[in-house]
C-alpha cells in the first residue's frame, strides 16, 4: 500500500483495502469464524492418541541443540519410503507435534514416513518470527541429511503446513537452500500450504502485531508470496470456504501468484470447511486433503 493509500485510508477510518481496525482484527482471529474450534482441537487430541495406538508411538529425534527442536517420526513400513513433515499451526502461539499425530496412521499405511516438528512460539522468541522460520527450515535439512538413516529416500520430501504453520511452510518452500543450509534446492519435491498467510503486509496491521514485532524487513523476509523466484517443486494452496474473507483472499492471491509465474500449483477449496476442519482432511486418505497428498506424492516403492 502506498502512503497515499495509507492516509486516505486513515482518514476514511480503512486501515487496509476496504476493512476498518475492527473488521481487519475480526478476519485474523480465527475464533470468529470458528465457533467449534475448541472443538476440533479435542478431536485432533483424540485422533492424535489412537493414530500413537494403532501405530505404536513414535521416535523423538532432535534436529537441533535446543529442547524444543525435536521431531516426531513415525515410520513407513517400507524401506526407501518418501516422507511428509507437518508443520502445525496456533497462531504463532501454540501448538505442538503431539497434537498433529491424527495424519500418521493413514500415511503409514500408504508407505510413507510422517515426521511432525516441534519448534518455538514466537512469544518464547520475544515477538519475532525469524527462529521459528530458522527451525522448521532446520528440522527439513535435518530430515534432508539423515534421511536413509531411518530408512527414508531423501529424494522423496514432502512438507505440509496448516494455519501459521502453512505461512512457516511457505517459507521453507521458498528459502534459498545452497546458501543458507548447504542442501540443494531440490530437497523438496512437493508442498503443500493449507489456509495460511503469505503477505504479512496486512497482518501487520491487524491486532496481531500486539504479540508479533513486526519490522519492514521481517515483513520483507517472511512473505512467501515476494519469493516465489525461489519456489523449486510443486504447491498444492488449500483453504476453506467458511474461513474469513482475510484468509481466504491470502490463499486466492497465492496461488494466483504461483500460477503467473508459471510453476505447478493446484487451488482447493473445502466447501463446508472452517479454518480448523480443514486440515481434519489431512488424515482421511479420501479426504480433500489426504488424497491431494498422496497424489502429490505420487507412487510409493
């Protein structure tokens, strides 16, 4: 936004496109569009527990020195199986691997590696984002580097993100690999980002930034959407058409983007979905989402 746009609209009460202070707040907070969020977390805590004891539970694995930079591995039945790594969502809050678990029977199943990461929140790093986006982007090199050591192909990664998670997914979908970790930019060979944000430009604006301290490089850095130059594999945006019109214009412009400059992408849209049902798909191999994954994947050995 210019800072023309920017005084117009601060004088006609828009603090962003046609959105007062109240509205753009409203369309970040998922509670308002939401009512069963509570809900669907004690689901996912249910499901999560009988995935662990159907499949047994699962390896803890540091991918870094730091406590909370662990992993959750759950293994394939197969050797040289490809492998998913979830990144969840909260905010930037909360949320953990435990949490995300509900996904792994069905992969599993399917001959493929789940692996959910752990990392920080952004109120444990003092309102920045950079350590989160360095963790997940670690935990990936991690998987990367160790990859046959557990029985996987490297060859074969694949990474989701819901929520805040799909923005960190962005961001390690569009990172400039050989320079910043020493791995290949090939290293994914598949993404998908499920009702994220990728313009941080917004939220910025919105009552977010009461906990996020956000700066014009942070803003710069961490929108995927400014990147996509570095965009290397496939995208799969998926959103749902109960969420705020915020999110759903996020995940919309995207996959616009990806598409103008020319790389494979696919738009899914959950209709009937809130921004927390969603990502429920990812566990049903029918599902919106479970099925787009495999697909993504593709063949397992």
């Amino acid at each position: 936004m210019s800072a023309s746009s920017e005084k117009m609209s601060a004088s006609s009460g828009k603090v962003f496109l046609d959105y007062d202070q109240a509205e753009l707040d409203r369309c970040y907070d998922q509670a308002n569009w939401a009512p069963n969020q509570s809900i669907v977390h004690e689901r996912s805590d249910f499901n999560s527990a009988r995935a662990r004891d159907a499949l047994g539970n699962c390896e803890r694995l540091a991918y870094g020195p730091a406590e909370i930079e662990k992993l959750d591995l759950f293994r394939a039945r197969i050797p040289n199986a490809p492998t998913l790594i979830y990144i969840h969502g909260g905010a930037w809050r909360s949320g953990a691997s435990s949490r995300c678990h509900a996904p792994a029977e069905t992969f599993v199943n399917a001959g493929v590696n789940f692996i959910a990461v752990d990392f920080c929140n952004v109120d444990e790093a003092q309102g920045s984002l950079y350590p989160m986006i360095d963790q997940v982007r670690r935990a990936v090199a991690w998987v990367y580097k160790n990859a046959r050591g557990f029985g996987a192909d490297p060859e074969k990664l694949y990474v989701f993100g819901h929520s805040s998670g799909a923005h960190l997914t962005g961001n390690i979908l569009t990172t400039d690999w050989p320079a910043q970790y020493g791995v290949p930019f090939s290293i994914l060979k598949g993404g998908m980002t499920c009702s994220g944000m990728y313009e941080l430009g917004p939220v910025r604006l919105s009552a977010r930034s009461r906990y996020v301290r956000f700066t014009d490089a942070m803003v710069d850095d961490l929108s995927s959407i400014r990147h996509i130059d570095r965009l290397h594999c496939p995208v799969v945006v998926a959103y749902g058409d109960r969420e705020s019109p915020e999110f759903q214009r996020q995940n919309e412009e995207f996959a616009a983007a990806v598409e103008k400059a020319g790389k494979p992408h696919k738009l899914l849209v959950g209709k009937g979905y809130n921004h927390f049902e969603i990502a429920e798909t990812l566990a049903n191999p029918y599902g919106l989402l479970g099925r787009a994954a495999l697909e993504l994947i593709g063949p397992r050995p």
